[in-house]
C-alpha cells in the first residue's frame, strides 16, 4: 500500500506543480532549459506512475473491501468510458468543439475515468486510486478553466469534420482498449 500511495503522491504532485506553484516551471526552464525540465518532469511522472502500478498490484493480492459492486457497475464502467475516451481523443485532436466547450477535456476524461472505475471497484487500493485521480482531475479541471477565464482565453473550434475525427478516434481508440487492451494489460476483462 506504501508504495501505491508514494506513487499516487508523486505522479498527481508532478502534474499538480502548476497548480500549486505556477512560476516554478519558467523558473527552471529560464535557468536550465526546457529540456532539463521535460527530463526531471518525465522522470518524476515515470517513476511515480512505476510506483503507482506496482503498489496497486500487490495490494491486488490480498484485497481490503469496502464494499462489493453490484454485478451491473463492470458494464456500467465500461459504457462510462466511451464518452471519457472521446474527452481524451478532444484533449489531444485540438479544435473540436467539444474541447473548446470544456476547455479542459483531459480533466474531464481523467474524472470520468475515475468516477466509472470507483462504481465497479471496491477495494481500499480502488478508493485510493479511482478517487486520488478524481479530485485532482476536479480540481484541475475547476482551477485550470478559471485561470483561462481570468486570462480570458478561448479556444477556436474547426467545426463538425474535426468533432467527427474527435468520436471516431474516441470510438476507436475506447473499442481497442474495451475488447484487446484492457484484458492483457490490467487482467480484467471489461466484456
């Protein structure tokens, strides 16, 4: 359990820096460079999110349940992240719509990602998780849209054939992990 929760700490604090300590970033790039920062950033995300899966794991072993999940939340979870697919397709595809809406999209995805696995997972190390990701991503997503709004930036939409390119390589990108992915690499099988 350590060394999920030190994992969880240091990938969610690493991500969390602008949050908390906006200028940090510019200091160090103005006196290292950026590549220096985009190394010990990497380095820091990586390590954090070895920590993270290997602590996970091996609370895996020898569960501690807070509750048991109803037989329909794993289909639940399942349908939940088609759409959260679509937010991280929006977030990396810029000028959709549906990115200039939110705004944030990949705080979005990583709260609904979130939310979905909390409704069919009901372990302490689920909790931990499932939940330390939801409340960061809500309160990045919350924080990071009024600072756009208070340097009062928007974000242009190309229109329908780049909303289209975001759902498709949503769907596309939710199927390959719901049926191929998902099994392999977590050991769930999601249908």
């Amino acid at each position: 359990m350590a060394a999920l929760i030190a994992g969880l700490w240091l990938v969610i604090g690493v991500h969390a820096l602008r949050l908390v300590a906006p200028g940090l970033r510019g200091q160090v790039i103005a006196r290292h460079g950026a590549g220096v920062w985009r190394a010990l950033h990497s380095l820091a995300s990586l390590a954090g999110f070895a920590l993270l899966v290997w602590g996970y794991g091996q609370t895996r072993a020898d569960p501690l349940w807070l509750w048991l999940p109803p037989p329909w939340s794993r289909h639940a979870t399942a349908t939940l992240m088609l759409p959260a697919f679509v937010l991280l397709a929006a977030s990396l595809l810029p000028g959709s719509r549906i990115a200039a809406r939110l705004r944030q999209p990949l705080a979005a995805a990583v709260a609904l990602w979130g939310a979905a696995h909390l409704l069919a997972n009901g372990t302490l190390a689920d909790l931990l998780l499932f939940g330390s990701f939801l409340i960061w991503a809500l309160i990045d997503f919350v924080l990071l849209r009024r600072r756009e709004a208070d340097d009062g930036g928007t974000r242009p939409a190309a229109g329908v054939a780049r909303d289209r390119q975001v759902l498709l390589a949503g769907g596309a990108g939710w199927a390959a992990f719901a049926f191929w992915l998902h099994g392999p690499l977590i050991g769930v099988r999601p249908f």
